[in-house]
C-alpha cells in the first residue's frame, strides 16, 4: 500500500519553489503534500501529487532531477500524543524513522502522516497490528 513520492532536488535560491509549483499547476496536477529539506546551496523537495508519472515528466523534461520513492502513510487522530503512539510501535518494531511530514484532511478530524522507512511492509504491518489505519494514494487522491 505504498504511496509514491517525488524527490525533487532544486537550488537554495529565489524562485526555485515557485518554478517548480507552476510547473505543476500548469499541468494540472494537485499537490496533496509537500516538505522541503534545504542545506546552504540545495534543497530537497518531497511532493505527494496526484499524478505520480505526469509530476515526474514534466519535471524532468524542465531540468530537475527526480527521485520516485515508495514511502509509507497513515491516518491519525489530530489529538496529543496520537503522533507518539504511531512512532512507539515503529520503534518497538525496530523501524528507523529516516523523516517523517505531516499533513491534514480537509474535513475530518485527523492528520496523514507520510513516513519513509526502510522496510515498508514491515512498518505497514507492524501499525497495522496496533490499529493504526494505512492510507492510499487512492485515500490521497480523494482529498
């Protein structure tokens, strides 16, 4: 139940960002999460899209090198300690957290919560037991 994300590698600089948005919006494709990570001359921008295999072409056919990478979600309650709890059972499992993001639904009471791990079906299981509810990018496409 993986969720494909894009790893985008862009130049710290002005305007960077907005390149890359516009190139999307262009062509019509929705972000439905976004992280970004920066050092002094770079940065790596996460996207969840609806349009995994658009997202990436476009991209690349405008000069940005891409990363597709499978990367786990969640559902949790948008309450305290909810978070903690999804982490507890990663860690009790022995799952690294390399980074996490979080994101909200437009409606519902929760937040998604994408992690990327090194072994997904291992994490996916492993919350799963402990009643924690995956999400799709059919779960993310609806939002």
């Amino acid at each position: 139940m993986a969720i494909k994300q894009l790893t985008v590698f862009v130049q710290n600089k002005k305007g960077t960002v907005v390149s890359v948005t516009d190139i999307l919006a262009k062509n019509n494709i929705n972000m439905r999460a976004l992280s970004i990570a920066e050092t002094q001359d770079f940065g790596i921008l996460r996207l969840i899209v609806d349009d995994e295999k658009t997202a990436e072409d476009v991209l690349a056919k405008n000069g940005y090198v891409i990363k597709v990478i499978d990367v786990v979600g969640v559902k949790i309650g948008d309450e305290p300690g909810k978070l903690t709890e999804a982490l507890d059972v990663l860690d009790k499992a022995d799952i690294n957290v390399e980074y996490l993001y979080a994101f909200m639904a437009r409606t519902e009471k929760h937040a998604y919560v994408v992690f990327r791990v090194e072994n997904n079906a291992v994490a996916e299981a492993a919350l799963t037991e402990k009643g924690f509810k995956m999400i799709s990018e059919a779960d993310i496409n609806k939002l």
